[in-house]
C-alpha cells in the first residue's frame, strides 16, 4: 500500500451537501463518467445550480465510495434519498464555496519527569516558526519595540530617525496581520526580505511547504530507562527519508535544511538510546504517543514501531480495494503491510506502549492496532477516533477507482475519499468504532493543567515498571 494517508478526512465543496449524503436511486447510463478529475461531462451541471452538484456528488459516491456494505448495514438506503432531488431544483441560484472538514483535536502533553531526563524537542509546525520570531532570547519583535522605544525618546530626531520610525512603526502594523495560514506565512516572507538590511534577530523566510509537512517531536527519557517518544504527525519521512525530504521542501534553502537536521536529531536521539539501552539490558520500556496525532504518511510506520520489530514489513490487519465503478466492485481482502526499517536494528524484546486517545486518527490508529498483534506492546489510553481507511494525495485522484470526486479548488463539487477499506486480522471493521486500548485510562484535564500531571503516561509508566 503506497497511499499517503492525511488527517483531513472528508472534504466537500458545494452547499449544504455533507448533510445529504445519506441516500437515493438514478437513472442508469451507459456511459462511463470519471469524476475523479475536472471531466465537463460529469461537473457541467454542477456549475450553475444544487440540483446539479447533488447529482455529481451521489453519482460519485455511488461509483467512487469504499465503504458502501459498511453504509448498508448501518441503515443507509442510498437509494432512497436520491428522490428527494427535486427538492434541489427549487434553489435558483448559484451556492457559494463551503469546505467541510473533520479537525482533530489540539494539545500537548506535560511529562512526568523523574530527576531529570535526558529531553529533547523541536518544532517545525508554521505557527512555531513564526512565534520564534518573538521567542528568541532577544527576539526581533523585542528588537523592533526596543529601537521604537529609543526612537521615540529622542528629542531632536534626525530626518533618518523619524524615517526609522515611521518604518518600524509601519513593520509592526504589517506584523500584526501575519496568521498561520499559507496566506500569512507569504505576508511574513514578504516582510522579511523587505526589511532583510536591517539585520533584524530571528527575522528570517520560513519555508511554506512546513505549513503542510511541518511538525513537532518530543524525546525524554524518563525514569532513567523508558524511552518516550511524542510526534504531532505522522511526517517523519520529510525529515528522514531523502527522497521525501525532497518531495516535500524542493528547493530547500540553508534555514529549511537546519530545520530538518533539527527534526532528525531528535528522532535519532530516541533510537539510538533504545538501542544502546537495549544492547546493555538496561532498556526498561518504550512509550510511543500518538495522542491528538491526525495521521500522515505510512511509511513513518517505519520509523516509530517498524524500528522497533524485525524487517521485511509487518501485517497490520487486512485490506479491500475498489475494483470497478460499481457499487459493490470490492476485491476480496488481503493482507495489509505497514513498512519497517530494513537497516540493521535490534529488535525490541523490552514493553512497548503505544498512548493513543479519541483525538488518534488514521496513521495513529494503525500503529494503535499494530499493538493487538506485537506480543510486548500494549495500547493504553482511550478509544481511538475510527478513521484507519487510507486516503490519498489528489495527484492519484483516479488511482484504483477511488480517492476523490473532482479537484480542491477547481471543481464545484469535491470530496476527499477512503481509498482503502482497512480491516483488523480477524476481518473487522473499525472505521467508525476506533481501536479499543488493552488498558482504558481516563485524562484528568483539570489536575494537566494544574498540576501538570499526566495521568495516561503516568499509567503507561506503571505499567511498564510493574506489568500491570
């Protein structure tokens, strides 16, 4: 399975369309009609009217859809609402744009240290980046407000220093507009080659692709022998794979390049002491958390626990692919592999945690389910949110007769599809139930922010210091 999963996971534009997707029957036709890209034929109707993008929208799923069984036992008659499309007809006008998508959730968590760990961090999430243009010991918007501040004092300015004012003065105006959008990371690019002469600290270009593949990533070691390990996504691949590094930041310049050596010495910190740790029989347990993490790619898989168990790839569960346009066209399932690491690595005989909660999404949640079939690792947490389904990148929109209706931005109608319907070894479906933790762990919220006590990894450290 080559696809790349994302944590949008349904995307749809038209009006008031993700409410009605729920049913109804067509009219048959002879003719083939690709919705997967901008086709005339299929989003001419769609133009101009709602009656024309209901009709692209059910023609689509009813070709398109994966999950179709799933919807029928479940109590979808989705042919039964395609009658109500008269309904549509009475609406005139054109809608406007509207994009729906599933958020997940936000958040970090506070460690638990025990004496003091060895700890390492790094950000490069777009809205990180840009607020360490205020977090640097003398950070720029310090700079700016400093010489804005001396400025003003000044009681027979120059005619320089009045302009230095007005200009600063301006500049953080400008600041002020500078959001986490690609918009805004464009407004502040700007800002920084502008006023690049002034030599402001920490005022630098931020590369706009980490708005996509940007992330965060978290080493400790706590209890002196547990290796943690925290990612905000599943994007390792951009920081460790060379090939990746380069589909995801082409034309990196020298700062981008730093900030991937950042992101990779980190993560190199985590292996190495588990297998240091492990070759010296001191390795007390590891703790992978995937808590709020919205999914990514799966080929991180081979970089969080496929480093942790033998290569050659490891049978997360089963797959189904669509296999022709008509409803139920499904193959028969199959086994389905994650990557692991195919450089030398010793295999880790030691606990495993895996921390996931309703907020692990998608790749979270396949590594949530590898722990069902690892003899030595162990979900702790709560249930997971209950999209494993693989979706894919729009570039592929006709791959294997599924993965979207129309193009983001170009058609009137766009919906962003499970490309693969994901099944456990035994043949369940979890999508829309979320994998079930082998220990149920509430998060105390009040006493996190209190306290800064974790109560979930506090149960993953127990467990692995005791076994229970």
């Amino acid at each position: 399975m080559t696809s790349i999963m994302k944590h949008k996971i349904l995307s749809i534009i038209g009006v008031g369309l993700l409410l009605l997707t729920l049913g109804a029957c067509r009219e048959q036709s002879d003719t083939l009609v690709s919705y997967g890209h901008q086709d005339q034929l299929a989003f001419s109707e769609a133009e101009t009217s709602f009656a024309g993008k209901f009709k692209v929208l059910w023609n689509g799923l009813n070709q398109n859809y994966a999950l179709w069984d799933y919807e029928r036992d479940h109590g979808l008659d989705w042919d039964a609402v395609y009658d109500k499309r008269p309904e549509f007809s009475a609406v005139r006008s054109t809608p406007p744009t509207l994009k729906y998508y599933a958020k997940k959730a936000n958040g970090e968590i506070e460690l638990d240290e025990d004496g003091t760990p060895i700890y390492l961090e790094y950000s490069t999430a777009s809205d990180d980046l840009l607020e360490k243009f205020t977090d640097t010991e003398k950070s720029g918007q310090e700079w700016i407000n400093d010489s804005i501040t001396v400025l003003q004092k000044l009681t027979t300015p120059t005619v320089e220093q009045v302009d230095m004012l007005k200009l600063l003065t301006d500049l953080n105006k400008e600041l002020e507009k500078v959001q986490d959008t690609k918009e805004g990371i464009a407004l502040y690019n700007e800002l920084a080659n502008r006023y690049a002469y002034l030599n402001i600290p920490g005022f630098d270009p931020i590369d706009e692709n980490f708005y996509d593949n940007g992330m965060k990533i978290r080493f400790a070691l706590l209890k002196g022998n547990i290796a943690y390990l925290y990612f905000s996504d599943f994007a390792l691949s951009y920081y460790l794979n060379e090939e990746f590094t380069k589909q995801g930041f082409p034309n990196a310049s020298e700062a981008t390049l730093a900030h991937i050596k950042k992101m990779e010495e980190v993560w190199n910190a985590w292996f190495n002491t588990i297998q240091e740790l492990h070759k010296t029989g001191k390795l007390g347990g590891v703790i992978i958390d995937v808590r709020n993490n919205g999914g990514g790619s799966m080929n991180d898989y081979r970089y969080v626990l496929g480093s942790l168990i033998p290569s050659g790839g490891f049978e997360i569960g089963q797959a189904r692919y669509r296999r022709g346009t008509g409803r139920l066209d499904y193959s028969p399932l199959m086994p389905s592999y994650s990557p692991t690491m195919d450089e030398e690595h010793a295999l880790i005989t030691e606990p495993i945690v895996v921390l996931a909660n309703c907020a692990s999404v998608s790749m979270a949640e396949i590594t949530s389910l590898s722990t069902k079939y690892i003899d030595n690792a162990t979900l702790i947490g709560k249930r997971t949110w209950g999209g494993l389904c693989g979706l894919i990148g729009n570039e592929f929109f006709s791959y294997n007769y599924t993965g979207h209706i129309g193009e983001e931005g170009k058609t009137p109608v766009y919906v962003y599809l499970p490309l693969v319907a994901q099944f456990t070894r035994e043949g369940q479906l979890l999508e829309g139930v979320g994998v079930t933790p082998d220990i149920e762990v509430d998060l105390d919220v009040k006493q996190l922010r209190s306290t800064g006590k974790d109560t979930q990894l506090d149960r993953a450290l127990q467990f692995i210091r005791n076994g229970n």
